[in-house]
C-alpha cells in the first residue's frame, strides 16, 4: 500500500510579479471578487494567526490527504497554487486554484482555506484593507 507524505511549502510571496514591478500599491476592483478594492501590495501583509509555522500546523490537521486513494496511475509529486483574498476582517474567501493538481486534491486545498481561522488583515495607512495571498502548497508522495 502506497504511504502518503505531503509536504507543505509556503512562498508567502504573490506570485503576481507585474504588481509587484509597478512599485505601487496596486489595486483591482471586479465584481468577481465582491464589493470594494482588493489589493495586490500593501504597507503590511495579511498575516495568519502565529505566523507561517501555525499554517503548516493547520494544513497538517485539516487538509485531507486521503482523499485520493489511487495514486498508482496519477502524479506522484507535484504542486498547487492558490490565490485568495483576506477580507478586511480576516475572512478567507475567493479562494482559485492557479496551479492545478488534481480535482480531489483542488477541492481539499480550497476547503481547508476557507476553513482557515480570520487572518489578522493587511493594511494601508494603517486601515485596514481586502488584500490577496497567494501560496504555494508541494505535495511529495514517496511509495512504501
């Protein structure tokens, strides 16, 4: 039987370089993300409750790695990536997978972040605002 073993890797960069070149603070209004502005940089990061060390912690006891039994024939390593944004009070929400893995593992990691305690929320002028996080989860399988 095939032992699963994930490893998380977080890049607590945006993976949206153009924003980042811009040297501004950039933001987007769409109806696809809701009312309000979400920006791409701000003064200060959203920040998860204990920093990224609890993140690991919490995908370690949420995130169902069992939710692909036959992993004979699918990949045996790879990533996903996700963008979602932190409301102004500390709300996961909008999660989008921008890399994909597979189906049962893209619905999992949309799960467990929606599950994620309120964040404490990024700012601008010391305000509150909707911010986007984007991480970058490796998963590692190794047979037994």
């Amino acid at each position: 039987m095939n032992k699963l073993w994930i490893t998380f890797s977080l890049i607590a960069g945006l993976l949206c370089g153009e924003a980042h070149s811009q040297g501004k603070l950039y933001e987007l209004d769409s109806a696809k993300y809701g009312p309000g502005r979400v920006y791409y940089k701000t003064e200060t990061e959203a920040i998860f409750p204990g920093g990224n060390d609890r993140i690991i912690d919490f995908f370690k006891t949420r995130f169902d790695a069992g939710v692909e039994t036959d992993m004979v024939s699918g990949p045996k390593e790879g990533f996903v990536d996700a963008l979602f944004i932190v409301e102004t009070n500390g709300k996961v929400k909008y999660v989008e997978i921008t890399k994909h893995y597979t189906n049962a593992y893209d619905e999992e990691m949309i799960s467990t972040i929606l599950a994620m305690p309120k964040w404490q929320p990024a700012t601008i002028n010391g305000k509150p605002v909707r911010s986007f996080r984007t991480y970058h989860f490796g998963l590692d399988f190794y047979g037994k």
